[in-house]
C-alpha cells in the first residue's frame, strides 16, 4: 500500500524539477520540456487530491480537470513547438542565449 | 450540471466571436486567390457585435451559468465590453498595418478573435478549472499571434520568449490550482471560500498570484513584456498591452474577491498585492526613463499602468474595508481598464502610423516623431492627447482614471500606497511629455523619409483621442457605468 501523501511528494518534486529546469537550462527544447514537467505534476497533485481528499469524499472534479489539462497541454505544446521551429528556422540554433536581438 | 438555452445565450458575444474565428478560416480557405480587405471588416463586425451583446446583457441581473463553472454579472459583462473594444481597435490598427505589408491573412483575425473569446470567457469564469481553460484559450492564440509577421529574427524570438513565459505562469497557476483544491475539496470560487483552509491553502493562493503577476506584467514578474512589446508586431502588441491585461485583471480580482475575499485570507494576500504595486509602480516608470525606443518605452508604461491597477486590486480586499469601500474600489478598477484599454491601444496606433515597411535597425526611436506637428498635425495632436491620457493630465480619461484608484485607495486605507501611486505618475510625466516635446518642438532630421499615412491607422488615432478626451471631459456615464458593473457575484 502506498501511502497517498506519496502521490503529493512526487508532484511536489516534479514540479520542484521543472522550476529549476525553465530557469537553469539554455536549451528551448529542455525548457520547454520542463514546463511540461510542471503542467504534469499539477495534473499528479489533481488526482491524488481527488482519489485521497484531506476533508469530504472522493470527487471526480479533479480527474476531470486532469483529462482538460491533458488536453490544453497538447494544443500548448503543438503551437509551442511550431514557435521552436520558427526560431531554429531563423537562427539556426535552439539555444535560448543566442536569442539576443531584443536586448537593450 | 443541467444546461439550459438561456445558459448558452448569455454566452453570446464569445459565441459571435469563435463564428467570426472559424468563418474568417474559412474565407482563408475558399476565397484565397481574392483580395483580402472584407476580412478586417468581417472581424470588425463580428466584434462590434459581441460588444453589442454585452451591452444589451447589462439590463438583466447576475446569474450562474452552467451550474457553477460561469457567471454572467455586471463585472464580466463591463470587462468583457473593454476587452471587444480592445480588440476591434487591434482589428483596424491590423489592417492599416498589414494590408500595406502584403501581409494580412484570414489566421490573423481568426487567431485575434478566438483570444478575444478566451478572455471574455475568462472574465466570466468562475470555477478554476474554467480559469485555466479560458486562460489558456486567451495566450495560445496570443503565442501564435506574435509569431504571426515572420520578418527577421525579432517577432519568433519574442514568441519564444512569451510562450515559455506564458507557459511557465499556466503550470505556475494550475499547481496553484492544485493545492487550493486539495486544501478546500473544491473548485468553484464560492465553493473554495466557504471551505476556507490552512497552510495548503495559503501556498496555493501565493502560486496563483504568482502565475496570473506574469500575465499581467507586474514588477517582479514582468521581464518578458519589453522584449515581447517590441518584437511583435505592432497592433498584436496593442492587443497584447489592452486584452491580455484586462482579462488577467478581471479573473486576478474576482479570484481574490470571490475565493479569498474572507477577511482572515484578505490580511494575507493585501500585503502581497501592495508591495506588487508599489514595487510595479516605480520600477515600471524608472525602466520606461531610460528608453529612447518609444515601443520599449510603450512597454514599460503597460508596466507601471499594471502597478495602478494593482492598487486598485489592493483596495478591493475586504478585510480592511466595508462592502461600499470595495465597490469604489472594483469600479475604480473597471474605469481605469476602460480608460487604460482606449489609451494604450490608441499609443500604439500612433506608433504603427510612423514604422516604416522595410527592415529598419531602429523603427521606434523617438526621432520618428521629431517634427511630426508640421507634417501631420492630426495626428500629432492625437498623439499628444493620447500621451496626456497616459501621463494621467487633465482633461483626458487617463486623469480621471487615477484620480478614481487613488481616492478608492485612500478610502481603503492605504493612503501611503495612493501617495507612492502620485509620486509615480509623477515620474511618469517625463517620458510621455518627452514625446510631445519631441513632435512639437523638433524638426524632423534631414534625409529623412516621412511614413505614408494610412488612413484606418489615422482613424484609430483621431477616434481614441476624440475618446480619450470626451470621457475625459464628461465622465460621468462611464463612470456611472462602472459604479453599477461591482456586482461581483458570490463576493
């Protein structure tokens, strides 16, 4: 038996991960990957909060939420991954220090 | 969840605006090889006709929509009207831009006009996972958007940088989201304030502001909105500085109003919204000194108008003051968006009217509007009278804006807030006289080439000016307007 407060601890540490991965790592690809991370451990903490509540019964309202943001992350990630591409196209390159042309 | 037709009625103008979306694809599919100019008119009517929809909702009282997940109250419907304002000047400010660029297209109007619907939906959320919906539905379209004229390096560098940003503040928002669930049970914002909650809740509340400070841009969230500002294309970055922040306003105050609007949560989040404020209003106008690119600068400003409006948030909190003091207060906010929406919009139209087609290593720089009031007066002066709006001077809207928050921030309470706020503006009149000064006092350097004028960009300018000014000689009935519009339902 798992305990459900486990379910909380490993959200808290993906979502741990993907904060650190947005803000160290140069690369758009892994960063962009990060936010994922982030967006997955929020949907992990929905569903533990929804099949073990700290007060009333098991609500379905978190399960359904994580079926939407599964959804919303995939139109996110198809647009986010046409503006990577429109970057690679006109630069060459992924990495986020290279984008430095709007720097005053 | 019982559905009724009246339910789908009241969302009318969002309704009007995914049609506007989805026909204005259409055209782009079946009418391609025609010219393109019926597009812009077809958004504009569309849009025109969502703004006529909230106005002829304003007559019936609030009412839950869809068993909880939305509400259609005063306050969604006034917020929803400045949002279409919003964007049908972003409509005609794209087509006198982009027509003569050979660069409009149907996706332009379409992507606008789905964001719109995004950000009327998300004024009238009421549930959180109807939040993140709508605010997810308000920035894919916008990431898009700023990637829309793929000239040089600057617009897919600046969707770049807006979209991990903009991402990075959903999953901000939805863990916030998270934990605010898991403390309370529940996601309706009614529903979170009557569970109220511990610890658990506290740290969801702090992630939510976090998340929504991005999108509004405040100060020390706020890194991305110069670079974005400049590298899109101008009327996107209008559509950006009015739509984006009003909605994000709107669903920022009813979260805090609704959800944490119990005084003991009220003592916590205050203090947060106050020093947001404070640290946006002068960190926002010290940024916008420096710039000699009036876009940055324009940027900047969008900054520091986000610190008034936090004050205005701030004043809303009910723990500190009644019922009657927070009504002043949500008007004020409502008011000072209506007059920050026709402003700013109008700022920016003034500056797609000088940007020369063409690549340009400098198309903002204040020289291009260095003796701009012997070649174009018109448009001079509306200039001017927009930059006086901005500055906060009399007679225009943008003063009486102020005036409104800082007395609805005195009335709260927060009187050294509101003297901070004067201070501010004060700083503030520096650059934004600076361009008046420029235009009337400059003569345009020799050699070199005057824009061609443009006659929907010369419309949005005389037309937000002749705004600008007439609310700001007659305030009464947008005030009036925004004084009944408070009904914040479920606070």
């Amino acid at each position: 038996m798992i305990l459900p407060s486990a379910y909380l601890v490993v959200g808290a540490l993906l979502f741990g991960l993907g904060l650190c991965g947005v803000l160290v790592r140069r690369n758009a690809l892994t960063a962009f990957m990060s936010v994922e991370l982030m967006l997955n451990a929020a949907n992990l903490t929905f569903l533990a909060f929804a099949r073990h509540p700290l007060r009333g019964a098991p609500s379905l309202d978190g399960s359904a939420i994580a079926f939407f943001v599964i959804a919303v992350a995939a139109a996110e990630a198809s647009v986010g991954l046409a503006v990577v591409i429109a970057v690679f196209r006109s630069r060459g390159t992924v990495e986020i220090d290279a984008l430095r042309s709007l720097r005053h | 969840m019982p559905v009724s037709l009246a339910d789908i009625l009241a969302l009318l103008p969002e309704i009007l605006l995914s049609l506007g979306a989805l026909l204005l694809m259409m055209t782009e599919v079946f009418l391609a090889g025609a010219r393109r100019g019926y597009q812009a008119l077809l958004a504009a009517l569309f849009t025109a006709a969502a703004f006529a929809a909230f106005l002829a909702q304003r007559g019936g009282g609030p009412r839950v929509l869809f068993g909880g997940f939305a509400v259609s109250d005063g306050f969604a419907l006034f917020a929803g009207a400045t949002i279409c304002a919003g964007l049908l000047v972003t409509v005609v400010l794209g087509a006198g831009f982009l027509a003569p660029r050979s660069a409009e297209r149907g996706e332009f109007y379409a992507l606008a006009l789905l964001a719109a619907a995004g950000m009327c939906l998300l004024v009238r959320a009421e549930d959180l996972l109807f939040v993140f919906i709508a605010l997810e539905l308000m920035s894919v379209p916008t990431y898009a958007l700023v990637a829309y004229l793929r000239t040089g390096d600057r617009p897919s560098e600046a969707a770049f940088k807006y979209f991990l940003l903009g991402a990075f503040s959903s999953a901000l928002f939805l863990y916030g989201a998270a934990l605010v669930f898991g403390a309370t049970g529940r996601t309706s914002l009614s529903g979170i304030a009557a569970a109220g909650g511990g610890k658990l809740l506290l740290a969801g509340l702090a992630l939510v502001i976090a998340g929504l400070s991005f999108k509004i841009a405040a100060v020390p969230f706020h890194m991305w909105a110069p670079d974005v500002y400049e590298g899109a294309s101008t009327p996107v970055t209008a559509f950006m500085a009015v739509g984006v922040k009003a909605a994000s306003f709107a669903v920022l105050t009813r979260i805090l109003v609704t959800a944490f609007g119990a005084p003991a949560l009220a003592a916590v989040w205050q203090p947060l919204v106050v020093a947001l404020a404070l640290l946006t209003m002068v960190f926002g106008n010290l940024l916008a000194l420096t710039q000699r690119n009036v876009k940055r600068m324009l940027a900047y400003s969008s900054v520091a108008h986000a610190g008034y409006l936090l004050v205005a948030v701030a004043a809303a909190s009910r723990g500190f003051s009644g019922p009657s003091a927070r009504g002043e207060a949500v008007s004020s906010l409502l008011f000072y968006l209506a007059a920050y929406t026709l402003t700013t919009a109008g700022a920016f139209g003034a500056l797609a009217a000088l940007e020369r087609m063409g690549p340009d290593p400098q198309p903002w720089d204040l020289d291009r509007f260095a003796g701009l009031a012997k070649r174009r007066p018109w448009a001079a002066a509306a200039t001017a009278m927009l930059m006086l709006s901005l500055a906060g001077i009399p007679p225009t809207v943008g003063f009486i804006g102020k005036l409104l928050v800082f007395k609805a921030a005195v009335d709260a309470g927060l009187v050294p807030l509101a003297i901070a706020g004067v201070l501010a503006s004060v700083v503030g009149l520096y650059y934004y006289l600076r361009v008046v000064v420029v235009m009337y006092m400059q003569p345009a350097p020799l050699g070199s080439v005057p824009t061609p004028a443009s006659w929907p960009l010369d419309l949005v300018l005389v037309a937000t000016a002749t705004l600008v000014l007439l609310f700001g000689l007659a305030p009464a009935g947008l005030a009036n307007a925004a004084l009944s519009s408070t009904g914040l339902l479920g606070g």
